[in-house]
C-alpha cells in the first residue's frame, strides 16, 4: 500500500474520531476539512478554472494521479464530469460512518468551488452503494 493511500486511511480515522465529539465533533471536521480544501486550491496541485470540461477532465487526471485513488470510470459530458471511485480514501464503508463521510467530503466541495465547480456526492459507499459516484459540474 502506498504512503499517499496510508495517509489518507490515517486522516479518515482522525476525522472519524473527531466527529464523535459530542456537539462540536462535525462541526470541527468540516472546519478543518473546507480549510484543507483551500489550501489544496491555492498549491500547484490544486483544481483550476478551465474553459471546458474536457480540459478540466485532464486536470483532474493529474490531481488524482498524484493521490493514487482506485478511479473505475471517468466520463464527462458538455457540462459535467462523473467519477466512480471504488475504494473509498479514507477507508469509510460502513453505514455509521455516513455522517463522518459527509463533512470529509466538504474538502473536495470546498477545493473545487473556489475553482468554480460544484461537487455532488450521488452514491457512497456508506449508504449501501457498490461505489461512490461523483458529479462535478461548472457552476453556473
């Protein structure tokens, strides 16, 4: 297993134990998980605005092939782009692990709105399903 997959198992235990805190354990990781997504924004590697969505489905590419994510499907239509991912990063499969799920995700949603998309979860894995879908869709 790789040190980028060991990491992100290892982040997705801290958020997990975090969001048990009673009252302020969700708040807290979606505090920090929307910081991380800002930052990540504001690095090299981090999502750009781009004219299209093909060219924004290669950018994506190179931000995930730099996380070393199980990606199955990448497909993109005129306005969207949806992803499969197969093997959830933080290690989240469980049905009591929904809720943590949820805010982990606010740095995806907050990384790519500062680039101008919006990010919908449409299947977890959590919730029962095979594979998590992911849309990513320019905002208007």
């Amino acid at each position: 297993m790789s040190v980028r997959k060991r990491l992100m198992l290892g982040l997705g235990r801290f958020y997990e134990l975090l969001f048990r805190i009673p009252l302020s354990g969700e708040s807290l990781v979606r505090g920090i998980t929307r910081s991380l997504g800002f930052l990540i924004y504001h690095t090299p590697q981090g999502p750009r605005p781009c004219e299209t969505m093909a060219e924004f489905k290669q950018d994506f590419a190179r931000m995930t092939a730099l996380m070393d994510f199980d990606l199955e499907t990448i497909q993109h239509g005129e306005d969207r782009l949806e992803i499969i991912i197969t093997a959830c990063p933080y290690g989240y499969c469980r049905p009591d692990q929904q809720g943590v799920c949820d805010a982990a995700m606010d740095m995806d949603r907050a990384m790519f709105g500062h680039a101008g998309y919006e990010l919908t979860i449409d299947a977890c894995i959590p919730r029962g399903a095979p594979a998590c879908l992911v849309s990513i869709r320019r905002k208007s």
